[in-house]
C-alpha cells in the first residue's frame, strides 16, 4: 500500500486506485503531525511500502526492519 504524505492532494486516492494502487493518506490516518521519522515508524508498521512527497514530488521505498 501506498501512503500519500500530509502535504500531498488527498484527490490521487481514487486516482491510484483506478490504476490498481491501494493507498492512504497520512491526515487520514490522524498521521499529519509525526515528524518524519515518527510517520515512517508508522507507515511501516501499518504495512506501507511506499510513501509520495510533494516536496520534491518523490517516492520513497519503505522497508521494515
């Protein structure tokens, strides 16, 4: 699953879905305030691998540990 971060257009949801991505949001997930380490910490364990930015317009590849 894919995790869109607090700064990006929660509208790519259903846009991703359509291409067979599952994501969230991290504002849905009461995740806007973790600081980046934190919202990792947390994406992971909630079973994301992926995470978009829009600073930058990146994605990061989340791994467990």
């Amino acid at each position: 699953m894919w995790l869109l971060d607090a700064n990006m257009d929660v509208h790519l949801i259903p846009v991703l879905d359509d291409y067979g991505i599952p994501c969230d949001a991290a504002g849905n997930r009461g995740w806007k305030a973790l600081s980046n380490g934190d919202l990792v910490t947390a994406a992971v364990n909630a079973g994301f691998i992926v995470s978009l930015h829009a600073t930058n317009f990146s994605a990061n590849r989340l791994l467990a540990r």
